[in-house]
C-alpha cells in the first residue's frame, strides 16, 4: 500500500473511533463529578441527579450563541425546576474573570461548574460551544444540542416538557 493510502485510512480509523466515544441520544450519562464555579452550589456527581430530568449545557464567555441559550436556560429552569427539572452549567473558559463578567451580563439561578481540567468535557466528548446533554430520570441521554438558536430553544423545551411528563 501506498503511505498516502495508508495514511487516509489511519485517519479514517481515529476519526470513526472517536466518535463511537462520543455521548449520543440512547447513551447512558457518563459518570463525572462537578466542582462548583465560585460560590455556586452543585451537586457533587451526575448520579446525584437520578430520578431528575438534567440538562448539562457547556457555554463560555467568549461563545457567541451562549448570549441566547443562558437566558434562555435560565427562563427553562425557572418555569421547571420544581417539577425535577435541573440544568448544570459547566463553563469551559480559561479565567474565572471571564466567566464572573459574563455572569454579571447574562445571571442565571441554575447550579454553575467549572471544569479546568476539561474532564466532564471530556467525558461528555464535547466539540462545539455551546453543547448541551439531556438527560431523562433514569440517566439515558434523550438530546443532544450542539449550538443554540430559536429552533433548538423550541425543540429543547417540548423535550423537557415530554420528560417531566414521564413519573419515576
């Protein structure tokens, strides 16, 4: 075989393994613990949620359709959350300085992480900002949003809804 032959098919192997890691609708929820952003209070693990409808959404200061979905996620929460439904944010910047002036811009009353170490991220095997995980009570991911705009916003809501809908 030729070595540009060899090449693209070793490519093609990497690129197809990877993405039998990554989390998708009918998955499980991977196994992560939480360290909280600033004063916020998080639960300490994922498992810690079972039995409620989470999203786990992954936003920066410096993502640009974070602007709409951390409003949008706290309006979500804010109408849910005492039906079970509960939204973790982990924010993926570099300086909590960052993180703390967006928060000032965009507040929101959901549990924030942080996640220096890019572990959840990693776990989750997230590659674009914002992505967001749905999880039902029993841990099975349900949706997996990678951006945020006006029809993910619609499509998340209905899906939340239908999962609240669904008793333990």
């Amino acid at each position: 075989m030729t070595k540009p032959f060899i090449s693209l098919l070793s490519t093609l192997f990497f690129a197809c393994a990877g993405a039998a890691f990554a989390v998708e609708v009918g998955a499980p929820a991977p196994a992560v613990a939480f360290k909280p952003l600033s004063d916020s209070t998080v639960p300490p693990t994922l498992a810690a949620l079972k039995g409620s409808v989470v999203y786990v959404d992954f936003w920066a200061s410096w993502c640009t359709p974070c602007l709409r979905s951390m409003p949008a996620l706290r309006t979500l929460y804010g109408k849910h959350k005492d039906q079970g439904f509960v939204v973790i944010g982990v924010n993926k910047d570099v300086s909590l300085a960052e993180a703390e002036r967006f928060l000032r811009r965009f507040p929101v009353s959901f549990p924030l992480a942080t996640d220096a170490g890019d572990s959840v991220a990693k776990a989750f095997d997230v590659k674009t900002m914002p992505s967001g995980y749905l999880i039902d009570r029993t841990g099975t991911v349900r949706q997996v949003l990678r951006g945020f705009n006006a029809d993910t916003e619609a499509a998340l809501a209905k899906q939340v809804q239908d999962l609240l809908a669904v008793k333990p």
